[in-house]
C-alpha cells in the first residue's frame, strides 16, 4: 500500500513564483548582427589560445571558435533571399 505524499500549498506557490521570476527576459537592442557576433568572439577566442600552451583550454577555445564560425556561415545561408524550399523549383 503506498501513502501519497502531499506538498503544503505554501511550497507550490513559492515554486510556480519563481518560475515565473526565471522566465522573464532580459530584452536589450542588438548593435551587431549575429554573424559579426560570431565572426568577433572566434577572432577573439583564436587570439587567446595562440597564447595559450597547448592543452584542454587551447582545444576548446579552438573548437568554439571553428563552431561560430560554422555557425556565421549557416546563419548567413540561411539568411539568404534565394534560399531554395523544400520540394520547390
């Protein structure tokens, strides 16, 4: 036989209050487009780890770096007026 549990009602309000605290967002006007976001944080990154000695940390700023700039370029495809749809001519 197993005994249900029950939560006192003051706890569900104070969770579903700071879910709703969470979901606000923080909405600020971008300068830059996405991809010179991306373009400078791989630039940046590049920098960094040539001063870094080869290891982890080099590895992963090397990789975040190749990843943006994957990223920029299929955001700028995408982005494209003449991108082809699915199953149109």
């Amino acid at each position: 036989m197993r005994r249900k549990l029950q939560v006192p009602s003051n706890r569900i309000i104070r969770e579903s209050a700071n879910v709703k605290m969470a979901a606000k967002r923080n909405r600020r006007k971008q300068t830059q487009s996405l991809q010179e976001r991306l373009a400078a944080f791989a630039e940046s990154a590049r920098e960094r780890a040539r001063s870094l000695p080869p290891g982890r940390e080099r590895e992963m700023l090397l990789r975040r770096a190749k990843q943006n700039e994957a990223t920029s370029n299929l955001t700028e495809w995408l982005s494209a007026p003449v991108f082809p749809r699915r199953g149109q001519s």
